[in-house]
C-alpha cells in the first residue's frame, strides 16, 4: 500500500524546476552510446553510456521493451460526394483497440481539425485509398475509426513517424525512421519511442552479453498519453490505457533470476510498467497480456525491478513520479538538480540515468 506521508502532490511540487528549452535534445548523441549517464544512489557518479559494463555483473538479466515505432501520422481526405468534400485531416493513430464490439481492425486516433472530419476518411493514394469509417469517440476526444482491412502493413508507405512535439523534425522522415527506433526493436505498434534504450549499440549488447549479462524483452505499445502532462491533482489523472504482453520464457527469466538473488535491470519506464501490471501477490511475473493504466507513484512499492534504466523526465510528469517511487524524492532531487547544474540533456533524446531501488 502507498505511504500515506508521501502525498503525490506535495511531491511533484517538491520536484518542480525550470528546464530551459534549450536542455531538451533535439538530436540523440552520435553515437548512441556516447550520451552521458548518471550513476543515481547514495552518491552521484557522472559517467557516459558505454560505461555500463562496469555497473553491471555477469547473472544480472536486462528486461528490453522490443516494441517499435509505427509510422502512425497520416494525411486523410474526406471523400468528395455531390461536389463537396476533399478537404484534408491529420490522422494520428494512437493504438488498435480490442474489446469494443465494434468488430475488428479498429483504432483510435486523434484528428485534426476533429470538426471538419467523417463520416468517413480515405488514406493513402487517391488510386488505392484505405477507407476509415468514423465510428466512435472517446472520452478524451479520440475518434474511433474502422479500417476495412489491417492498416499495420500499410503505414510505412503512408505514414509519417509521430515524432514528439517539442522536437523540430523537419523533412527528414527517413532519418528519423533509424534514430527513433532502438536497434533492438521489433514488434511494431508504439507512437513514442522507449527512449531509454535508444542508448544501446549492437556494439555495446555484444559486450554485455560476453560478461554474461543476460537479455529478455517485454513489449509495451507507448501511447500518446506520454506526452500528456499533469494538470491539476494528481488524483484526478486518468493515464491513458497502454497494450503490453509477456511471454511465458520472460517470465520465468525474470522469476528465475529472482530466486538466484540475481538483479533485474529494467530498460526504460515502460519497461517497469508492463512488470508491475503483471506481478501477482507473491511477487511473481505472470505471463500474458492485456491493457495496463498503472500509475506509480512515491510511497508505492516496486517489486521487480532492482536498477531501472531510464531518461530525464519534464516537470511535471506522470514518469517524475514514477522515477521517484522507483528511486526515492531525494534522491531524484538530487540527481535532477546535478542535471541541471551538470547541463544535462532532457528528455527522449538527451542523457541517461541508472538508477537503484530505494529500500521500503
């Protein structure tokens, strides 16, 4: 149960600070691995990516989210019928949704202007378009649309990567469709990145594999929802329902490596995310798969993870405070304000932290 004198509120306002617009990365380091890392516990220790070997052992198991980015930005156009009509939307799709009687191939999506849209959307060529069928809305204004056929295979011809809004992408999809992508990717369906693993190398994987550090992967769908800041009371903020699965070799990996006392080094917030959704009363990952609207917050316990990998958050943010219950407030208070001082890069494509779970 959450610690009662750890109120969610006062702590985002204990870990308020001012970031410079100029401290939020606009390009990843190149290489991936040359980005800088804090070492996050007891002490501070400032070190850059490719210095993980020496934090890690040999049994220690890394949990990767595989998931990878769809080119989930398109430009629609309404259907001309008696001479009106053409005009175009954007279309950001946010996820497939199951369960919602509504048969298959549906999804939700985001659209812009929402007004001048439906009933029905047509992407892609003029000469082959994929028709969407306006047939819903959620809560939070995302339309729901049913596609005739699975739209997945066709998003690379016809999207867009839906690149975070605070970076200035410009032109260059292209490039974008390598650098926001982990290498180890795999499993399409995200509209964010899991940016803490866009640090790895192959080259940096090989070397960890040969000390005998071991690999396993989850896979969490990232939603629009993570760009979606806190406005008002913390427990007022409805967290935006994320897809994750866990294969039956995952989880005994991890359980495994639990048992022989060995570490878990969660990859990524997501990562700790999708865990935590499948943990059952003995602290056990289960196998499987669903949605997940966990919230984390300080004062509740984390039971898998013991080093969590991860990137520096904005104020004000849902992943803030997940950071500070992994780690403890002050020691994230700490750590942000070296990062401020130390003039670290922020957020999907600055710097790193290693972080170590704070003991209940």
């Amino acid at each position: 149960m959450p610690d009662p004198q750890l109120n969610p509120d006062a702590v985002l306002a204990q870990l308020a600070f001012f970031l410079p617009p100029d401290r939020i990365a606009q390009s990843g380091a190149e290489p991936r691995d040359s980005s800088r890392l804090m070492v996050v516990g007891d002490k501070l220790a400032h070190l850059t990516f490719r210095d993980l070997p020496s934090l890690l052992r040999s049994g220690d198991l890394l949990v990767f989210n595989e998931s990878r980015v769809i080119p989930a930005r398109v430009m629609a156009r309404k259907p001309i019928q008696n001479g009106f009509g053409g005009g175009t939307v954007e279309v950001m799709l946010l996820r497939e949704e199951y369960g919602t009687g509504l048969g298959p191939h549906i999804w939700s999506a985001y659209l812009k202007p929402a007004r001048r849209a439906g009933p029905e959307l047509l992407l892609g060529p003029p000469d082959a378009p994929h028709r969407a069928e306006i047939v819903g809305q959620l809560d939070d204004g995302a339309r729901l649309l049913r596609f005739e056929h699975d739209i997945k295979p066709h998003l690379d011809s016809i999207g867009r990567l839906p690149l975070p809004p605070y970076i200035d992408a410009g032109d260059n999809d292209e490039r974008w469709r390598e650098r926001y992508q982990t290498v180890y990717a795999r499993e399409p369906g995200s509209v964010a990145a899991p940016t803490a693993g866009l640090h790895f190398t192959p080259e940096l994987l090989a070397e960890l594999d040969n000390m005998g550090v071991g690999r396993t992967a989850i896979t969490l769908h990232v939603g629009a929802g993570t760009f979606r800041p806190i406005s008002g009371s913390v427990a007022d903020h409805v967290m935006h329902a994320e897809r994750y699965s866990i294969s039956a070799a995952t989880a005994e990996a991890i359980n495994t490596a639990k048992a022989e006392g060995r570490r878990i080094v969660a990859v990524g917030t997501t990562t700790v995310r999708a865990l935590e959704s499948a943990v059952d009363t003995a602290g056990m990952v289960q196998p499987g798969e669903g949605d997940t609207q966990i919230f984390i917050t300080p004062g509740a316990l984390v039971h898998v993870p013991d080093l969590l990998i991860t990137n520096l958050h904005l104020p004000g943010s849902t992943l803030l405070l997940l950071v500070a219950a992994f780690a403890g407030v002050e020691h994230i208070q700490a750590a942000y304000t070296a990062a401020l001082d130390g003039e670290y890069r922020f957020y999907s494509l600055g710097d790193a932290m290693i972080l170590e779970r704070s003991k209940p």
